[in-house]
C-alpha cells in the first residue's frame, strides 16, 4: 500500500488535533496512553488512533484508559438483574428472607424461651412446695446451662453459616449464585 509522502514524516500534536479533528489536549491524552508514541510519523499515529477507535467499537477498549467496557458492563448489569429477580422470586416463594428479620425472629424466639425459664423457679414453689432446696438449685442450673449452651450453639450456627455463605461468594462469584446479594439468607 502507497502511504501519502506527508504521512510518512513526524508531525506534531497541534497538526494531529487538527488533522483527526481533537484537540491538542486529547493527543496529548493519547501518547500518554501509549495510544501514540512522540516522534512517531503521521502514518504511524493514524494507525494507533484508528486502532483504538476500533477496538472501542467493537468493546474491546473503554472509551478511556481504565474507562468501562460497554461490553462488561452490560454483562454486570444483566448478572445484577439476574440475581435481583432470583431474589424477589425466592422471597415470594418465601424461600429467602432478609437476615435483619431473621435475626430478629431468632431474638424474639430466645426471649420468649428465656422469659419462660425464668418463671421456672417461682412455677416449682408452688408445685412443689416441699422440693428441697438442693432439688430446685440442681434444676435450675441444667435449665440455666441448657438455655446458655442453645444461646452458644444458636451463634455459633450463624456464625458458621455467614462465614460459609462467604467462603461460597469468593469462590463461586462468577457463577451467579443468588446469596451473593449482601442481606438475604436462603
């Protein structure tokens, strides 16, 4: 192919600008990129340029360096619709449900379980008014140990299965698993 003899010298910023219809700002943008190298001919700094411009078109390129990906950001956002849909889905199959609720279902339950434990002592006087002391101490401790150890082993549950849920968002963030939104627990 025979290149026009001017392209074929250096040119400055300021005739580029002028010649692709930038400004010099923008050429200037673009050797720091690497798009263009300095000292480079016309010719040479045409390519680049029409280069990058292409991959642009095609989404290979962000429109800046470091810029989004059109391509990849329809992708995301599609995944992000995805997974939004799956939720509401779920929680209308009430399959899923906010894990503040969850909480708080799980503190009403522990309250209403320690709440009657407590009226344990006072519910043995009365029903057993002779019941030596040593009885109603020795009762009481399995109680008070048993509610303890369901509190323990309540958290401990919580905690193994967020930190699973973790485990499985780093490890499978690329397969579009539904806990993956921050808030919900299946």
């Amino acid at each position: 192919m025979k290149v026009i003899p001017l392209l074929e010298q250096a040119i400055s910023q300021a005739e580029f600008a002028q010649l692709i219809g930038v400004s010099e700002a923008r050429v200037s943008q673009l050797v720091s990129e690497g798009v263009i190298a300095r000292g480079d001919t016309a010719a040479a700094w045409l390519l680049g340029y029409c280069e990058r411009l292409r991959d642009q078109a095609a989404g290979r390129a962000g429109a800046e360096a470091g810029g989004l990906d059109l391509v990849q950001e329809r992708a995301a956002l599609a995944r992000e619709q995805r997974i939004g849909q799956a939720i509401k889905n779920q929680v209308a199959r009430r399959e899923f449900a906010a894990v503040g609720l969850l909480a708080d279902v799980l503190a009403r339950a522990a309250s209403a379980v320690v709440d009657r434990f407590d009226q344990l002592e006072g519910t043995l006087r009365k029903a057993v008014p002779d019941l030596p002391d040593e009885a109603k101490v020795a009762v009481l401790q399995v109680i008070a140990n048993a509610r303890n150890e369901w509190i323990r082993g309540t958290a401990r549950l919580v905690s193994d299965e967020v930190d699973g849920m973790l485990a499985e968002d780093n490890e499978g963030a690329d397969e579009g698993d539904a806990r993956d939104v921050e808030g919900y627990c299946a």
